[in-house]
C-alpha cells in the first residue's frame, strides 16, 4: 500500500489498511497464506472475493469468500454489486463497501 506525492510513491506504513493486508487480514490467516490464496483464485478462477468485515466503521478483517459463489453484477445505477450465496444457503447482494473484488 502506498501514498503518491507528486511522483513520488511512499509506502502508507500508518494506514490501517496497510496493517490489515500485510499483517493480519483475519483471525485465521497469515499473510502469506492470504496472498497466496489471492493468486491462486485469480490464477485458477480469474476473480478473488473478499468480505470486508467491519469494526467501528472501519474494516477489521478481508473474509475469503469462494470465486463460485458470487454473482457480480450491475444494479439500476450501474454500480457493481455481488449476489453471495453464504455456506448455509442464503443469499445476499452486497455492495462494494462489502465486498473486496479483485479481477
């Protein structure tokens, strides 16, 4: 993660999100194994899907979320929205203020 200054590109050390992608994205996932996960879903599925869990407001966790589960698609604004089926059945359509789509 970075910040541009003019041209100059500087790592964003002190933004959350940096702490969230390069050292703890969730509760159960190292780094590397969730980066590892990114590029094998874009590699073998061509999209990886995370759900952003939030806390206060502010993303807490990136929740691996199976490239077969979700239907991207545009709503009558054509704004990019996602119709999940979560483990247990259901569906939703969430925003991109909840899901993290990477193509």
């Amino acid at each position: 993660l970075y910040h541009l200054n003019g041209s100059l590109k500087q790592r964003a050390t002190g933004e959350r999100l940096h702490k969230l992608i390069s050292t703890h994205p969730n509760g159960y996932m190292t780094p590397q194994e969730f980066w590892e996960l990114v590029v094998t879903c874009l590699c073998l599925r061509g999209n990886f899907y995370a759900y952003k869990v939030k806390a206060f407001g502010e993303v807490a966790e990136l929740l691996p979320v199976d490239p077969g589960s979700v239907v991207p698609k545009l709503n009558s604004s054509w704004e990019p929205v996602y119709q999940v089926t979560f483990p247990d059945g259901s569906t939703d359509v969430l925003s991109q203020e909840d899901i993290w789509h990477v193509r």
